[in-house]
C-alpha cells in the first residue's frame, strides 16, 4: 500500500504506459500481462515502438553528463533509498513475481533477496577507486589512466528472473555513472520493468536516467542498435544473443550476453548419494527447470546410478505441481504453450529414440511434472539441447575422464556441480569442466552479487557481471598525460 492507502504499485499511474522521463503513452500501444496459472489477464502495459526508444535514447544521452558527474556519495544514496523502497514494498513485488512469472512465493522471496544483495554490492562499487598514476613520460609531468561510465546502456531482459536480472545489471551501472535503457520481456513487463521504474522513482533517480520500454524483439532491437546506446547487456537464449550481437556489431557497441546453458551435475562414486540427488533435484526441479544454470543432465557412476535414480524419483514424486499461489504447491506452470511444447517434444523424441520416463512426462496444458529419464544416449534431444524444463536425464559413467568428456560434450560452458566424499578429488574433477562456475557437493544454480557470473561457449562471450568483473564491463579507460615545468 501507499501512503494515501492505494496498493502499490499504483496502476493509475503506469497502466497502458512506458516509463520515460516519466509515466506517458506510448507510440506502440499497449499489451496485456497474462497470469500463465489461470490465463487471466493481470494488467496491461505500454509496448515502446522504435520512435520512444529513439527518444529515450536521446533523453539518456543529455542525462548521462549530470549523472556520471554526481558525487558517488549521491548515486549510494539513490541505491539505498531504492533498497529501502524494495523492502518495503517485498509483499507488493513478491505477489507480482507470483503471479506473473508463474514461481511459487519461495522464488519470489529468493529474486527480491538476491536483488537486495546486488544492490548493496553497487553502493560499495560506487566508490572503489578507478584509476591509476601512471609513470610520467617526462620529468616532472603527470600520467594518469581513470575509468569513466560508458554512457547509455541498454538492457534487455529475460522473463525468468526478471527482477533480479534487471537489478543485477541495473545496480552496477547506474552505480558506476550510467543511464539506461531496460526492456523488459513482453511476458514479465511488471516484475521486470514497471516495478523497478517505481522502485526507483520512489528513490529520488534524476529524470532521464532510467527508461523502462516493454515490448517484444522489435523493441529489443530498437534499443541494440540505438545510436546513443554505448554497451547492450542480453540475458536470454544463445539464438537471440546472436541477434542481438549482430545489430549491435553494427554500431560497434559492446555487449554482455549471459546465454543459456547443458549443466552437468556430475556423482563420483564416493558422493553421499542422498545428498547429491537432493542436489540435482534442486537443480533440475526449482522453478519448473526454467533457469540458464539448471542442471540439465545427471552424470551418475555405475555403482551409484541405481541408488541416486531411486532417491531422484522420491523427490520428483514430492513435489506438487499447480497454481503457484496455492500452499503446498512446489512447481508452477511452463510460462508459455511455446516453451511447454517444445519440453514435450524432446521428452517424446529422448523417448522414441529409446529412452524411458521413470515418472512424469506427460503435462496437463501448462503443467509439466517433474520428470527423470535414463537410457539417455548422445544422440537424444534431452542430451543434447537446454530443455528449459523440469527433466531430468540421467546418463552412466564409469570413470573420471568419461564423466568429464560426456560433460564437455556440449557447445554451451555455463555451469556444472561436481559430488564427491572428496573435495580435493572433486576439485581436481570440476578443474577439468569447460565451464565458467562451477560448484563442489552443492547445487548447479547458484549466483552471488559479489562473484562474476558467466560462462564459456555459447553460454557467453567472455563477459562477467559481478564482483569487480561489474567495474570492467559498465566503465571504459581514459588515459591522460601533461608535460612537467618547461
């Protein structure tokens, strides 16, 4: 609520509407946001054609100056007020991660806290020091190499996670003297666009500073190959990011791609194999196995496959499929009928080809069930493509090197776990793994604010957010001499 005891976010304010140098229509009409549990319709929001994305860009441009020169102690202090604003709205926010992106209420607590830590990294980020005395060229002269922001940046959103994925790169670049341009998914315009607008608005953010353009691929490459846009920042899918990439090559900006990713959570025979199939069922089972870090195969040793199998199943078999909103209920619905099809195409084509479901694999519109598979074999879709879903292939290995070659055996290089009674030994496994994170006896999803997050292959291009890798990616050098006395 309010203080004049409307529910916030107050949608007279934002219904129908883009957020740019405040609440306004928009060129390309508007959409409406649709509950994936009940397919009612939960709101509607503005779709930002490529004339309000030119204007925003321009209007972030003429705002960049003002805000890469603030004092660091007044960018800390809009982060706060905006972690401030998040906390106290966490009901408000949690209810619309619900509802909108389809996560039971435990997801939503985890993005709003996730999301809270990356705004507290931010305010530390703002004030690191950013330059360097350089050796002089000549006696008595000065040369001096500094970071400066890089201007507009221009971030377009997955639906996954939307509010944590929007802060994650929001924070660190408003932090470090940027404006932006955020387009949100057309599937999660609320959570990950219309609610960061009003959180920070609430924090007292300049005007011009932050533009929140909803829309579809059209607005996304309105915004990659926006003129004023200096660096674009994708999270989404390896088919996308090189869309994105290519209209941005054009205008030689740079680009962050954080892509998808094949996870392996690999068992040596030594592992506690109740606590590596609670692991992998984590991994593959939470939110609905809609996530770029989920594992996407079980590599399992032959004496432990039976065991870890058994222990998979009892855990799919737990968790209660159905309205996100509804107490007890562990897994939501797919978001859309595209992404739930194409899961029941590569369980069906994993199974003609000579695989067997275990439990699950069949869904009731868009509730799929926890799914575990074995008999996988290379040729499968379910080994070889991200299903984005909550299945489980399980895949025999008998040795270390063949667990390590079936794991690299992918194009993508996201992340991986490794289980062993051993942490030395899964060390010396995980070392192997052409992956850019990887995790000893825990989950394959993991992410913190202050570590940098990306991957190898096509689950990237190289590029980091967080940590100090965030001071790389959202600043540029500037190297600046003077003569010493004549």
């Amino acid at each position: 609520m309010t203080g004049n005891g409307k529910r916030w976010p107050d949608r007279s304010e934002w219904a129908g509407k883009i957020y740019s140098s405040g609440w306004r229509a928009s060129e390309g009409g508007t959409r409406q946001v649709i509950e994936p549990a009940t397919g009612h319709a939960l709101a509607e929001v503005g779709v930002a054609s490529s004339a309000d994305v030119a204007r925003a860009g321009a209007r972030a441009a003429q705002a960049a100056g003002d805000w890469a020169e603030a004092a660091p102690s007044d960018r800390i202090e809009v982060l706060l007020r905006a972690s401030s604003a998040l906390r106290e709205h966490s009901a408000a926010v949690r209810d619309w991660i619900v509802r909108e992106s389809a996560g039971v209420p435990a997801k939503g607590d985890y993005e709003i806290n996730a999301a809270l830590a990356q705004l507290t990294h931010a305010v530390g980020l703002a004030s690191l020091p950013r330059g360097e005395v350089l050796a002089p060229q000549s006696p008595g002269g000065t040369s001096l190499a500094w970071r400066v922001p890089l201007g507009v940046v221009g971030v377009i959103n997955p639906w996954n996670a939307p509010l944590l994925f929007a802060v994650r790169v929001l924070a660190p670049a408003l932090a470090l003297g940027n404006t932006v341009l955020l387009k949100p998914d057309p599937l999660t315009p609320v959570s990950g666009g219309v609610l960061v607008a009003r959180l920070f608005e609430d924090a007292g953010l300049p005007d011009g500073v932050l533009h929140v353009l909803p829309g579809g691929a059209e607005t996304g490459q309105a915004v990659a190959a926006d003129p004023h846009v200096a660096m674009v920042a994708f999270t989404g899918s390896a088919e996308v990011g090189r869309v994105v990439a290519r209209v941005a090559g054009e205008g030689l900006k740079r680009v962050v791609l954080e892509l998808g990713g094949k996870n392996s959570l690999v068992v040596l025979e030594d592992a506690d194999v109740d606590a590596a199939a609670l692991a992998g069922a984590v991994s593959t089972f939470g939110y609905q196995g809609q996530a770029c870090v989920a594992a996407g195969r079980h590599l399992v040793h032959a004496d432990l496959v039976e065991a870890y199998t058994d222990a998979l199943i009892g855990h799919a078999r737990t968790l209660r499929v159905g309205d996100p909103r509804v107490e007890g209920v562990s897994l939501g619905p797919i978001i859309s009928e595209r992404l739930a099809t194409r899961i029941e195409r590569i369980v069906d084509e994993s199974v003609a080809g000579g695989a067997r479901v275990l439990t699950g694999g069949r869904r009731d519109g868009l509730f799929y069930p926890p799914t575990v598979l074995d008999r996988v074999e290379k040729a499968m879709p379910a080994f070889t493509e991200e299903i984005f879903g909550p299945v489980a292939p399980v895949i025999v290995f008998h040795s270390e090197a063949e667990a390590v070659d079936i794991a690299n055996d992918t194009a993508y290089g996201l992340t991986a776990a490794v289980h062993s009674g051993s942490v030395p030994r899964a060390t010396a496994v995980a070392e192997r793994l052409r992956t850019g994170m990887v995790h000893i006896n825990d989950v394959s999803a993991k992410d913190a604010a202050n570590a940098p997050f990306g991957g190898m292959g096509i689950s990237g291009n190289g590029s980091r957010i967080g940590g100090t890798a965030s001071l790389e990616e959202f600043t540029q050098w500037r190297w600046m001499t003077a003569p010493g006395p004549a």
